[in-house]
C-alpha cells in the first residue's frame, strides 16, 4: 500500500476515532410528554445511541401535553418493549418518577433528558409543559436534566408542522454534542434548550436568555365544529434578543436554567405581617362561658337532679317562625355558669388531711450578692489600654457579612460549565 494512502486512513480512523475516546458514555433515561412513539424522541434516541450512551427510553404511551408535572394517583400500567423501552400509561412525571424508583432503581442514570418535543417551550407556557416538568421532577429527585423543545410555525397547523419535524434532526446533534462536552458536577438547575423550526444551515446562533412573559395561548377559545372550543394561539413580538420567546422566533437556538422554585423574594418580615394582617382586636359576637367548679356541702338531694327551667342558656337563643325558619338570634349575656360538684366526687388532693408534726422551718437561704459587687476592679497598663482602643477601631471599620449573603462554599452556578462551551477549543469535533 502507498504511503500516502496509508497516512490518509490512519488519519480518517483518528478523526473517527477521537470523538468516541473523548466523550464519556452516559446512562440516560430519555422521555418526553409526547408519547414514546413520536418522531422527536425518535430522532433523539437514534442521535444518544449513536454516540455511545446507554439509553433507557421511558415515556408515556401516548400525548400528554400540558401536564406539567402532575402524577397519577391511581396508579400506572407499565408496557415493556425489547431495547430498553417502556411505555408508562400516565404522564410524563408518572414516567420519570417509576423510571428512576423502579425501571432503574439499582442503576440510576447519570443525566435525565426530557424530549424532543413538538413545539417551543418558552415563556409562561414552561409552567405547563410536560416536557419541563418531567425535568424538573428529575431534578427534584436529584439527578441533572435537560428539556428539548423544536418550536413551531403556526401557519403550519393545518399541514402537521413540516419545518418543526424537519428540524428535529439538527436539534438531536446540538443535544448530544453538548452532552458530550458538559459537567455533571455543575447541573445545579435544567437547562431548557428551544430549537427553531429551521434546518441547521438557517439557524442563525445560540442566545443565553431568560424567560419572555410571552404566551402562545391567548385569552380567547374559539368554537370548534365538534361543538367544543380550543384556545387561540398567537406569536411573540421580535426582535427582543433578552428572552427566549422572541429569539427562537428570530431564529436562535436559546438556553435558559430552571430550577423549579416559583416563589417571589419579598422584603417583608414577619413583624410586619403579624401587626397589619392578624386582628387581634376582634371580638366574636359569642363567646362560650367559662365554667368555673365550686365544692357542695352534701345534702340530701343529689346535685345533679336540676330542673331545665333552673338551668341558665349556654348559647345564644334561636327565634323561630311558623314555618321553622330562624328569623333573628337572641343575644343571651355569657355569665360565668357554676357546676356543682358532690361531696363524693373530691380528689385525694381535696380530702382533708391528718394533722402531722410540724417540721423544723428551714433556714433562709443566703443572699447572694452580684458578681459586679464581688467583682475587683484591676487597672491594665496604659500600653495594653492603647491596643484594645486600635483594635475596637479596626471591628468597628470592618463590616461583618450578612450570613444569608455569604455564598455557600462548594456551591456552583449551574451556568459555569456552559460559559466554557463557547471557546471554540474546547468543542471535540
């Protein structure tokens, strides 16, 4: 054989080969909320394959969109296929939660990946699609996760959305070489990736954006023809290159973090909450009596043989009509109501006692005096006087961290990894 020839195949087999050596192989549970079928899971479960990971497709058996991150209560049927498939028939949640408790429990994947789903997930709709909460469960459950979404063209809705199906090969290979290239280690939070329905050569680049407060489905529902209404949708504004909505409409590829916390950050304490919403100044228009027990001195009579008439109202009175109806309430005043209590019904406390020798009283103790009076009082030197004044005054220019401020130590930002993605040297081609 040539030389030549032979330089040119060793150097094909490198090329081939360094991809493969590099990257680390990764168990996987791959789902999505569009049924185990569809053609994004498809696609990306060919792509993960490829490249060496050990995927596990679990996923419901048919279209769960709009989920979030619900479960079934009543339980799921799970239907196993050959090739490490299983269809769960419940929702996306349902599909993650007996994926890592039970398809995988004695070996847990190393990353979770959510897609690729039949349109964008961007903007106040993340908190109703199935394919984020089936990420954000993963991550509640403590194992990093990913959610990919390929958006769509609503002027396609009428012809399946082709660009979006299109699309979802090029989405599955940004997918896998990020996974190659990323840190586990960091993934604090999801990374929500929104694919444009475009092929690769018109995707125009990759933006790091936060979440529009755009949403696809608008107020109204119209009137279908089966007599049941669906919701309208509608198109974000363009040209915001700060949020996710508008780029992926502008044709980027966008990454945003999620970490599944809704609450708000608030500069309200608790004072001020239990001094201006308790009222604490309010007073019922009833108020049960206080019962109060006296001793009876034993009669002949028992002390339970009362009559209803002697007996005071505990409650307010109800004036009813003819016709059994309430028409206004007597207030009757709460007096304090005295139960008597029989002779034979005393307490051993209550019995009297047989006189006993007295015993000795006891001395008082000794008063004690406080230490500031016991204290002596010693003079330090007039050097060590001048030291503790410098050094009182360093404390006091010296401001003191707020705890809740300080930044726990070991503690990453789950972007960290991702800022390195973008130095062209550190891709492996």
């Amino acid at each position: 054989m040539d030389e030549s020839v032979r330089y040119l195949l060793y150097v094909t087999l490198l090329a081939v080969a360094l991809p493969c050596l590099g990257a680390t192989n990764l168990r996987i549970l791959l789902t999505n909320d569009d049924g185990f079928e569809s053609r994004g899971i498809v696609a990306l479960h060919k792509k993960l394959t490829e490249a060496g990971h050990d995927v596990y497709l679990i996923a419901p058996a048919s279209q769960k969109s709009g989920a979030s991150a619900s479960v079934s209560y009543r339980g799921v049927a799970v239907t196993t296929y050959p090739n490490q498939v299983w269809a769960v028939h419940g929702t996306p949640s349902d599909a993650v939660r007996v994926g890592l408790g039970n398809l995988m429990y004695n070996n847990p994947p190393d990353l979770v990946v959510s897609g690729a789903n039949l349109g964008q997930n961007v903007g106040r709709d993340v908190n109703l699609s199935g394919t984020v909460g089936a990420a954000i469960t993963a991550l509640h459950l403590g194992v990093p996760a990913i959610a990919l979404s390929v958006g769509l063209k609503i002027e396609e809705a009428g012809t399946g959305f082709p660009s979006t199906i299109g699309a979802f090969g090029g989405a599955a290979r940004l997918l896998t070489r990020l996974i190659s290239n990323m840190v586990l280690a960091d993934m604090t939070a999801v990374l929500n990736i929104n694919y444009p329905p475009l092929l690769p050569l018109d995707v125009r680049g990759i933006r790091w954006t936060k979440l529009s407060e755009h949403s696809i489905l608008s107020k109204r529902y119209y009137l279908q023809k089966d007599g049941r209404y669906a919701p309208e949708l509608r198109s974000p504004h363009p040209n915001a290159r700060a949020y996710d909505a508008e780029s992926v409409m502008d044709g980027f590829v966008t990454m945003t973090f999620l970490d599944g916390d809704m609450s708000v950050p608030t500069r309200r304490s608790q004072k001020y909450l239990d001094q201006h919403l308790l009222d604490r100044s309010f007073e019922p228009r009833y108020r049960p009596p206080t019962i109060v027990k006296t001793q009876q001195k034993p009669t002949s009579t028992p002390a339970s043989t009362t009559t209803l008439a002697e007996r005071k109202p505990l409650a307010p009175a109800i004036r009813l009509n003819d016709k059994d109806e309430a028409t206004d309430i007597i207030d009757t005043p709460t007096d304090t109501v005295e139960i008597k209590v029989p002779e034979a019904e005393k307490t051993e406390a209550q019995q009297p006692k047989v006189d006993e020798p007295a015993a000795p009283e006891p001395s008082p103790p000794p008063q004690l005096q406080p230490d500031f009076v016991q204290a002596e009082i010693t003079e330090f030197p007039a050097e060590q006087v001048a030291d503790l004044k410098v050094e009182a005054a360093t404390e006091l220019q010296t401001p003191t961290p707020h705890p809740a401020r300080e930044q726990k130590p070991g503690k990453k930002k789950p972007d960290s990894w991702l800022r390195r993605l973008f130095e062209p040297s550190s891709w492996r081609r």
